[in-house]
C-alpha cells in the first residue's frame, strides 16, 4: 500500500501514508498538529449547487475535537429552497476521507467536505449527496453491483484578447500552446485539484475559441477517472471551486455556461458510468458491449426525458440542445458517436498490442484494458447539481434492470449511423425527442417522478423543488423566441453566467 501512495499528489494522504477512505478523526489531528495548520475550513454544496463554507480557529486541543465530532449548526432555509425558515436548522458534520490542504489559504487551513443532518441526528432526505448515497445503494440492491462515474468538466476561461497566434475559430480542440493560451493555467488547476484528491484522467484545450469585443473565449476540458459515484461527484464539485478561485487569482473569468452565443460550441459536462462487480468492469462480454451495460442504456433511455430535470437547469441549457451540433437532441445511442445521447465510446476492445506495435522493443503487453470501457450520457451541462444529476442516472441505470423488455429497447434506440444526415432521416423521425425547455423537462419530471422516488431515492421535496425551480423561468417558448438574435442571448449568457 505505501508504494502505491508513493506518487500520490494529496499532502494529507502523503503525509498519513494511508489512502483517504481510511483517515480517521485521530488521522486529521495529527495532520493538524505536526504540520501547523491554524484553521479548519468546513464546505457543503446548496441548492444552487456551488460549494458554501463555514471558517473555523483552532482554538484548542478540546474545541478542536468538538468540531470534528459533533460539527456545527447551519441555516438550511438559506441553503435549499425546499426547507421551510420555520424549521430550517441543520447540522453539517466534516468527512475525514474529503480532508485536504487549501491551496488558496494564506493561514495554513485543512478543509472537509461536510453532510448534512435533520435535527434528530439523521441523514437529511432532500440533501443532495445522500440522495447520490441512496440512488447507489439502491442499484446494488437490485444488481448486486457497484455504480460509478466519472465526468468531463469543459469550461470557458476569458481574458484580454492580445491578438497573439490566434487560434483558428472552432478549431481549438487539443491546440498546443501558443495557438491555445491558457493551457498552463488548466495544467495548473489540474494539479491543484489532484492535491485536494481528484482523481484526473487529462486536461485539453477544446473546440470552442473565439474573441469578441475585445475578449478572448478558450474552452479547457478536464476529465476525471471513474470512480464511486459519491465520490465523482465531490471530485466535480471541488474542481469547479477550484477552477473558479484559480482563474479569480490570474484576473480570468471562467464560465461552465452550457452556451456562450449563437453559433460557437456550448459546454457540456457528460457523465461516463461503469458497472463493476468484485473489481471487475462488467460492460464488456467477451470483447463486446454486455447485457448488464445494454439493461443500463435502456434505463437511460426510457427516463432520459427526465434526466434533463437533473442535468439542464436553466434557460441556456436548451439554446446548447440543438439540431445537427454535437450536443443531442435526440433519444438514442451508438458506438463512438457523436449525435447520439449516449455514447459508447472506444474501450480498447481490440486484440492488437498497441504499445508494441508503436514501441518496437517493447516486450508483450498483459494490461486488462476492459477496464477502462464505459458508457458516456452526453446531454448534460454545467448548470446540473452534480449529485442530483448522477443520481439520477443511477436511477435510471437501475431501472433498466427492473424492465422486461430492456433489451429490446436498447436495441430499438440503437443507431450506427450520423442521424442528422439527409438519408437517414426516416431514423431520426422514429426517434423520440428532449425537451426544448426547463418547463418541458419539468413536464417530463413530473410523469416519471414515482420511478425516482422510489426505493425512498428522490425524497418528494426534492422533486418538488427541482419540479418549482425549472418552472420559475417560464421558458416554453424561449428559444424559437430568441433565435440566433445575438444581443438577446448575451444577455441570457449573462444572467445565468455563473450557474452551477
């Protein structure tokens, strides 16, 4: 176990010597103690789904203890729309396994991922997170296998436009520095963001780059490993704190808006799942995609009318959501295709050793790369409560194990072809649509609404709050009303800039 800690980028885990899932509360005292940190941070994700934080001094030995053991009090009413001011008090009780060293603090500071708790002591149902908690335990309930996930985090960073090597518009994808500007800035939060335990796949530059008024638009892209899907979702939600503070130090201005203006690339935050039992991936079967996975896509399928309730939460979402671009618009899915909804992307099913046939003296390969096969829902963006949203999927991942016929819709959904092409228009008019509106998603929300709530995952409260909160835009008709008129969707932009 050492020498695989051996690399780890965590100081806490480093330090330690153990991995987090193993720290203890005497593990983050001595962390405290023998490496002078003055404050402990406490951060939990709201209704508005970026991460609040609570300060504390340390003290003493004594307060110290009390605070890890016992947390603090919080006003829930001013976190979720869904508690009532009369009886609003909450309790938020630190992790141990989320610890890590703040790299913005000037005071030396260690900060926890926090839960949330009612006032007798238990699990707050409606909390986003133990919503995530109860969606997994439910899947491996009714599967007797692990849920996990992974997301590709794609942001825009802005700044003065110095008119430098320019990159060539909607070209940007993995462009290399000096065409790219802002690589070393990604690699930057890449690496920030591995201290405070993700786990990261890469970082890329991507297609989005465009200068307006003066102002340079550069789309990054990191991309997370997959793991447990509680977990993928801390890992989410701390990068973009990350990204934010990072950027606020450089004087950059970041967005992960699912669109910026008419005609250049939206932001998408697609979620990679795997299913995994005893270790091992099941979503290959001797080399191809197995049931298990096939039973998952078509949970995805039947309840994707729905997930955009959970995935795109504001108006701009659907001005991303568009006919012939890369984000889907229709319900279906396909092998390493891009107009699909779910996407089964390349899992290195191939017999071939690829590293000795481009490293000659290399000896033969033994990797299992099964592993690394998953399936990849596309839809949504960076305006979804991460937690909400993956919880969700596990949902409907599940449901696709309770469904008779789940094998055949998956091979009804299923296209192998470029839909949004002249000849195979007969396919595309077969398939089923998503919503063109928050008020539209929440319709659908409001249809499927048992599936979710059963199993006690989806608390009714939550799903009236999500049902309250996409209907509160009135949006039916938005997007045929704006167009492609570019004034009005700056102004869109503008007001949900800064979302999730």
């Amino acid at each position: 176990m050492k020498k695989e800690l051996e690399l780890n980028p965590n100081k806490v885990v480093a330090f330690l010597g153990k991995p987090a899932k193993e720290f203890t509360k005497e593990d983050v005292v001595r962390y405290i103690t023998e490496n002078d940190i003055r404050m402990v941070n406490f951060m939990y994700p709201a209704g508005d789904g970026r991460l609040k934080t609570l300060n504390f001094v340390i003290n003493n030995a004594a307060y110290l203890d009390a605070i890890l053991t016992c947390g603090e009090r919080v006003d829930g009413s001013s976190l979720f729309p869904f508690i009532e001011a009369g009886s609003s008090d909450l309790y938020v009780v630190p992790r141990f396994s989320t610890a890590f060293h703040d790299p913005f603090a000037e005071i030396p500071t260690l900060t926890m991922l926090c839960s949330f708790f009612n006032k007798d002591g238990e699990p707050l149902a409606s909390a986003p997170r133990y919503t995530l908690l109860k969606a997994c335990a439910a899947f491996e309930e009714v599967t007797g296998m692990q849920f996990e996930a992974m997301g590709e985090l794609e942001y825009y960073v802005i700044a003065e436009d110095e008119g430098l090597f320019p990159a060539t518009d909607q070209k940007g994808y993995h462009e290399s520095a000096p065409y790219a500007k802002f690589n070393e800035f990604r690699t930057e939060c890449m690496a920030y963001i591995a201290q405070a335990g993700g786990q990261i796949k890469y970082g890329h530059s991507e297609v989005g780059n465009f200068s307006i008024d003066g102002l340079i638009y550069e789309q990054n892209e990191i991309e997370f490993l997959p793991v447990a899907a509680p977990d993928a979702a801390d890992q989410l939600v701390i990068a973009k704190w990350i990204i934010r503070n990072l950027a606020y130090r450089y004087g950059f201005d970041v967005t992960f808006a699912p669109k910026i203006t008419a005609g250049k690339a939206g932001s998408g935050l697609h979620i990679h799942m795997r299913i995994v039992k005893d270790g091992k991936n099941m979503m290959l079967e001797n080399g191809v995609l197995s049931p298990t996975a096939r039973r998952a896509i078509a949970g995805m399928m039947e309840l994707a009318p729905s997930i955009t309730a959970f995935g795109n939460t504001n108006p701009t979402s659907y001005f991303r959501l568009v006919p012939h671009q890369e984000a889907p618009t229709n319900i279906c899915w396909g092998d390493r295709n891009r107009s699909v909804l779910v996407r089964v992307p390349l899992g290195w099913a191939a017999k071939s050793d690829m590293c000795r046939i481009a490293n000659p003296l290399e000896k033969e390969s033994k990797y299992d790369t099964s592993q690394k096969q998953t399936v990849e829902m596309r839809s949504p963006d960076g305006s979804a409560d991460v937690y909400e949203l993956i919880a969700g999927l596990a949902v409907a991942c599940r449901y696709g194990f309770e469904l008779d016929n789940a094998l055949e819709i998956a091979e009804r959904t299923y296209v192998n072809v470029n839909i949004h092409l002249k000849e195979n228009a007969d396919k595309l008019k077969a398939l089923a649509q998503l919503p063109d509106s928050c008020a539209a998603s929440a319709d659908c929300l409001e249809r499927q609404r048992a599936i979710f709530e059963s199993r006690g995952v989806f608390s009714p409260a939550m799903i009236d709050g999500v049902l309250k909160s996409l209907r509160s835009f009135d949006d039916r008709t938005l997007r045929g009303d704006i167009g492609n008129d570019r004034e009005q969707m700056l102004n869109l932009v503008h007001k949900y800039f800064h979302c999730g």
